[in-house]
C-alpha cells in the first residue's frame, strides 16, 4: 500500500510533495539509518516542511507517541507542524 501510495503522490507533479522521507535528529538521513523516524510525505522542502502526511492501513492509528516521535526528529523549528493521518481502506 505504501508503494502504490509513493507513486500516487508522485504522478501528481508536485514539487512540494516529497515521499518516503527520513529524519534523524533534524536531518533528512538514508531510509533505513538507525534511530531515524520515516515521514510517508513531507509537504514544502525537506528542510523546511510545512507538514507531514502518515498512511495508515487496517487498524493501525497515528498515536501521540508516534507524532511525538516524528517532531522530536524533525528540523529545528519546524517540530510544530500538522502532522496528518491519511487512512487507506
């Protein structure tokens, strides 16, 4: 569901939409890098977002910790940004 959501947003043509983003200590770091929290779309630049978009599928939910877990990883002075569920069927 992630990668059919990936390419979704992608065919859309915006360049303030960027996918599959990961965050450790206020940097954009590799996918996978230990410690980092991965953000499904960051809207507005990667160093300077405007908000974050977590896909969520079944019953899974975006928890307080969880969007704890994003901001604390987030660039400095952007940790306040709406981070937003998306519910897949």
């Amino acid at each position: 569901m992630h990668t059919e959501f990936s390419a979704r947003i992608a065919s859309l043509g915006r360049g303030d939409l960027q996918t599959e983003v990961a965050y450790r200590g206020g940097l954009v770091v590799k996918r996978g890098t230990p410690g980092s929290v991965r953000a499904d779309v960051v809207e507005g630049t990667l160093e300077r977002p405007i908000a974050i978009y977590d896909l969520k599928t079944g019953s899974a939910r975006l928890t307080p910790t969880r969007i704890a877990d994003i901001r604390s990883h987030l660039p400095q002075g952007f940790q306040d940004i709406p981070i937003i569920e998306i519910r897949a069927p």
